[in-house]
C-alpha cells in the first residue's frame, strides 16, 4: 500500500533552517509528481511546494518563495524540502502528498516549530 513517512522536523530559532524528507513506497515514485502542504495551527492546510515526476520543474506557494527548495531523489524514493530563512509563521505540521488515480495520499506529518 502507499506510504508516506516524513522526518525532520523540529524546533527551531527565527533565521534558522530544517531539511524535511519523505519516504516514499507503495507506488512508482519517479512516475509522480509531489507536495508539500502544512497546517499552521487555527489555519487550513495549504500548498506550499510542488515538484515534477522528473524534477524538472517546481512551484512554491508565494510565503515561501526565495526561502525554501523543494527536490527529489528518484533513486532513493524521496522528496525534500529544505526550509531557509525560517519565520514563526512557518509553524506548522508539514505534510508530503501524491495524487495517485484521482486520490490523496498523505503522510502522518512532522511538526516544525520557529519560535526564539
């Protein structure tokens, strides 16, 4: 069945940097394009980053743009997402997500905190 497990969350200052991964199995992976959404506490969950099935593009949710980079390793059935620059509003559970025959598919999430 599909999986997707995400890590490296975390808590972090004001100005600091975190590098999420998602694992992902139960599905060819290089066929697929990825998300990143989150869900800041009180908010809906949003998009925040996009990746093609070969990475040869991306797109980011205009908050984030300049900040953070979404990539793939298609060898190692993962995606990125390297946080820089982070701000308390980017406090949230970050989830990654694939679209597989018209369905969701999501993580469980990990947790990034900005706070000083």
């Amino acid at each position: 069945q599909v999986q997707l497990v995400e890590s490296g969350g975390g808590s972090v200052q004001p100005g600091g940097s975190l590098r999420l991964s998602c694992a992902a199995s139960g599905f060819t992976f290089m066929n697929y394009a990825m998300r990143w959404y989150r869900q800041g506490p009180g908010k809906e969950r949003e998009l925040v980053a996009f990746i093609t099935f070969n990475g040869g593009s991306t797109n980011y949710a205009d908050s984030v743009k300049g900040r953070f980079t979404i990539s793939r390793d298609n060898a190692k059935s993962t995606v990125y997402l390297q946080m820089n620059s982070l701000k308390p509003e980017d406090t949230a559970v970050y989830y990654c997500n694939v679209v597989l025959r018209s369905s969701n598919y999501w993580g469980q999430g990990t947790q990034v905190t900005v706070s000083s």
